[in-house]
C-alpha cells in the first residue's frame, strides 16, 4: 500500500526553475534511498539524482539540479535550476523502503510528473 506521489511538473521557459516533490505514504517502515529519474519517449529511464548512503546526480544535473530529503516526512526534492529544452521529460519519483508491515526492503516508483521547457 505504499505509494509515492510526485508534483511540481510544469511549463517553464529556458533558464527557468522548477521545484519537483515527491512524497511516500502508506506505512513507510525505514526508508533508505529516494531518487529521481526521468525518461523521453522512445528512450530509457535515467537517473536524475539520489539521495540515500550517498549522493549522486547525472552528469547533466550537476551544478544545475539539487536533490533534499526530508525523512520525517518520507519527501524527496528536486530543484532544478537553468532549465534547457533538453530536460523536457517526464520525472519519476523512486523510493527503496521497508514498508512498516513487511521485513524486505522493496523498490516503488510514482506516477510521473511532465517537465516542459520551452519558449
């Protein structure tokens, strides 16, 4: 039952900024890693940015992007700054988590939330 839950997604302009959420609910028992992807029609999902042991971005969100957790209330943050046409992509929330009723810990992805930049 748990779920996560992205928002934030919108139209900006080139050089613009967006601030993506995300949010787990549903009995969160240990939460280790959060992360984000994105992915473009008709190529694969990549890694954004993620948060746990330690933390990594893609080349392309270095210096650009900024990835929070917020563990008391099992969140994840994507501030993206200087935004290009070329980060026009659907953005996934990730979560690895024990749920608090089950002893593995178990991987979840959101729904997605689309990032448009454009003129």
């Amino acid at each position: 039952q748990v779920r996560l839950v992205e928002s934030g997604g919108a139209l900006v302009q080139p050089g613009g900024s967006l601030r993506l959420s995300c949010a787990a609910s549903g009995g969160v028992g240990d939460l280790k890693t959060m992360a984000w992807y994105r992915q473009v029609p008709g190529k694969e999902r990549e890694m954004v940015a993620s948060s746990g042991s330690t933390t990594n971005y893609a080349e392309f969100a270095e210096g650009r992007f900024t990835i929070s957790l917020d563990n008391a209330a099992n969140a994840v943050f994507l501030q993206m700054n200087s935004l290009k046409p070329e980060d026009t992509a659907v953005y996934y929330c990730y979560a690895r988590l024990r749920p608090h009723t089950h002893w593995a810990y178990i991987e979840y992805w959101g729904q997605g939330t689309q990032v448009t930049v454009s003129s």
